[in-house]
C-alpha cells in the first residue's frame, strides 16, 4: 500500500514483479537496476536457490518521477516462481500497488504462464483486490527464441483483459523499461483516482501583507518580493564597518564563514540551485571536521539527524531547487554550525 511522507514530500508505492520460474523477472529487474543512476538507487539484493533464482525477494527502491510537488519513489520486487513458494508470494504482494508480469515466450512455458496468472488473481484476490481494476503490465519474454510463442497467442492466453503488453528481452534489456514506463503511468493514475497523491492545486491562504500586496503570489514571489523591496541598512560610520552576516553565516566556524555567506547571498538572489549546492560543500567541508568517515558517520559524531543530512543530499541531486529546497539546505546548515560551536571550534566573533 502506498504512503505519504508529507515532511519528505514524497510518495511510496510499490511494484511486484509476478510470472512463472525462469520466466526473467530477476533479469528484468537487474536490467532496470543498471538503467537507473546509481545516486537515485538503492541496493539490489537477490536470494538464489536451486529450485529458483529468488526465494525471497529482490528490493530496489527508485525515485523515477515527481508527481505534483511530491517525488514518488518505487519498491520493485519479485516473487519466486515456483508454486510451493505461494507463501512467500502472498507476503511479497502483500501492499502492492502494481504488477508487472513476466511470461515466458519458450513453447513449454504456456501452462506455466497461465497457472501463475489465476494464482496472482487468486492471490489478489484474497487481500481484496480484483485484476480488472488492478495496475498490471505484461512482458511477453524471451522474445530472442527462434520458436518463441506468437504474442497473438500468448495475448489470447493470459491478456483476457487487454492490459498494456510488451515484448521484452530481460537479457539484453529490449523493451523493459518500456514496460516500467507503462506500470509507472498506471500507478499515479490509480494513486490519483484513490486520492492518495496530494492535490497540486495551492490551498487558499490569508494574506500576510509583510511578504506581499498580493494574496495570490507564489510564496516564492513573495519572498523575493520581501527581499527586494526592504530597505538596506543604513551604513555604519567607517572606523565601525565591518562585513554584514546574516544569521547562517553569523553561527560558521570561521573556515566556513566565506562559504556560508555565498550561500546566503545565493537565497537572497532568488538562485536556489547556487544555495543548495554552496550549502552542500558547506555541509561537506563542515562534516569533515568530524574525521575521515562515512557521511553517515560524521553525521552521527556531531549529533546531526541523518535524515535531514540525506535529505538535503537528495535535494541537491535532483537539481532545479525550490525555495523550499534552498530553505532546507540552510536549515541543516544551522545545525551543523550549531553542532560544531558546541564541539568548540570557533565562530566569525570568537
């Protein structure tokens, strides 16, 4: 089933891979792993026994697209193929908000691909779901056989309900992510008809007139409305002047302060991709100072929220920032500059 992490801004479905034994969902599923950019990749894990490629399942979490305002991350997994592992198929499909399934094309395979699909609507239908409302994609596999099945056949036999279908080669990697592409369109459809996904349609508000004159504005708008049109600071005399720090650069250790005042500079200008990327190797040189470790690490040596610190890694990997991105960022900028205070190291005034 899927969920909403509103503080994350994201959602999470997940996908099963179904079909007979050695039909290639394990193969199919490597093919989309290698397809996938490694830092928007989880780790692949597979189970191999004699009787089956996988007993358990494989676990690949994918962020694909964003939906709305909210990036939707996928769970593929696959079922092991063999009949006495029906246990373990029903805990697998358990919570599933699509399948794609993987028929052999191999002239042997036919009673085999048509088993497993009344045993995936049987299963489906134990946790109260029907097939005919269901998100399901088909790949006709094992095309590259000399005497593979003719799709019109294997259409007839297991496509009763004309879901979309696809050719594949899990080999070679012909059509797979056609077929995902197809799966990935039938999940947010049915995510929006179940109103799980968010509506993108921005909720009225009251007008707060020390941002804006103008209720409608995007708070984005508004904010660099706010920005532009304050007044500047009336100069000090000159035997007083000195640099003016905002209040993420006032907390930086002094080796961070440059750094931390670029990024700054970056949210006032309204350029929230400079600010997340200066907040980034802010938060990486900052980080540092914790020893040379994993990120995971350091994080956990200076008291930060591995969560946050992932986030805003996340954030700056995605690329087009928000205002919100660049917001984040500097957030968990305070907090490091916070966490290293305390360890001692000193700041711009010390």
């Amino acid at each position: 089933m899927s969920t909403v992490n509103v503080m994350a801004k994201e959602i999470a479905a997940k996908v099963v891979f179904y079909g007979p034994g050695l039909s290639g969902k394990t193969t199919t599923l490597k093919r989309i792993y290698e397809s996938v950019k490694p830092s928007l990749r989880g780790e692949l894990m597979t189970l191999p026994t004699e009787a089956d490629r996988t007993l358990f399942f494989d676990f690949l979490p994918v962020r694909v697209e964003k939906v709305g305002d909210y990036a939707l991350r996928l769970a593929l997994y696959t079922v092991p193929g063999q009949v006495f592992y029906n246990a373990t198929r029903k805990l697998v499909l358990q919570g599933a908000d699509g399948v794609v399934f993987v028929a052999d094309s191999n002239p042997g395979a036919e009673d085999a691909n048509r088993e497993s699909m009344a045993n995936l609507e049987e299963n489906l239908a134990e946790q109260g779901m029907g097939l005919d409302s269901f998100p399901l994609v088909i790949q006709y596999n094992k095309r590259d056989l000399v005497n593979a099945v003719p799709v019109a056949q294997m259409r007839a036999l297991i496509n009763r309900r004309n879901v979309p279908d696809f050719e594949t080669i899990a080999m070679s990697g012909d059509g797979v992510l056609d077929a995902m592409k197809a799966m990935i369109r039938l999940v947010i459809k049915d995510l929006r008809a179940r109103k799980i996904v968010p509506s993108m349609k921005p909720r009225p508000s009251a007008p707060t007139p020390s941002l804006s004159r103008d209720v409608g504005a995007s708070l984005e708008a508004q904010v660099q409305e706010h920005l532009v049109t304050q007044p500047a600071p009336e100069p000090l005399p000159a035997p007083f002047t000195k640099p003016v720090l905002g209040p993420i650069a006032a907390l930086a250790p002094a080796a961070l302060i440059d750094l931390a005042r670029v990024a700054e500079g970056a949210f006032a200008a309204g350029d929230f991709d400079g600010c997340v990327r200066t907040s980034i190797e802010t938060l990486q040189r900052g980080l540092a100072f914790a020893g040379d470790a994993s990120v995971a690490h350091q994080a956990f040596l200076l008291g930060l929220h591995g969560r946050d610190v992932l986030d805003a890694w996340t954030r700056a990997q995605r690329g087009a920032a928000h205002i919100e991105d660049a917001s984040f960022a500097l957030f968990v900028l305070s907090q490091l500059f916070v966490r290293l205070s305390q360890a001692g190291l000193p700041t711009p005034e010390q």
